[in-house]
C-alpha cells in the first residue's frame, strides 16, 4: 500500500498527534483494506477519531481529513490517502 500526506497536520489538541500516529500505524501493519478498516474501527472505538477526523473508503483507496472544531465539518483537503 501506498501513503501520501497531502495536507499539513493541525494540532489543535494532545490527542490529535496520539490518534493519527495509531493510524499511521495501522496504515503500515495493515496488509490489505480489509485489516486496514479492521484496525481503523478499532482505533474509532478506543479514541475521538471521530471528533478530530473525517475519513472513507474508495474502490482503492483509504482518505482522512481533519475536521473543523467549531462545527465538526470536514476541511475541504484530505490529509492522506493510501492506495490499495
């Protein structure tokens, strides 16, 4: 799999960095899209990715966004993608 950071990291809380280096990780562990949803899931469970983080699937590929504190959109550029 392939991962491209596309967008700066904004670090508007401590959890932030803590969130996205568990999915950095489960972005480099993960063998297939199905161990990657796995682990997102996972991650979505035991912390606020939700709150911080906008995220998908396409036919080939997993993207992420920030998402704006003050009304909990996403920003209109993703953060990463990851290429099946």
């Amino acid at each position: 799999m392939k991962t491209e950071i596309e967008n700066i990291i904004y670090n508007y809380t401590d959890e932030i960095p803590h969130i996205l280096i568990r999915v950095i990780n489960a972005i480099t562990l993960s063998d297939n899209k199905e161990e990657l949803r796995t682990a997102i899931n996972k991650i979505a469970e035991e912390t606020e990715l939700d709150k911080f983080f906008a995220y998908g699937y396409g036919a080939h590929h997993f993207w992420l966004k920030h998402r704006r504190l003050s009304n909990g959109e996403p920003k209109e550029y993703r953060l990463l993608k990851v290429e099946f």
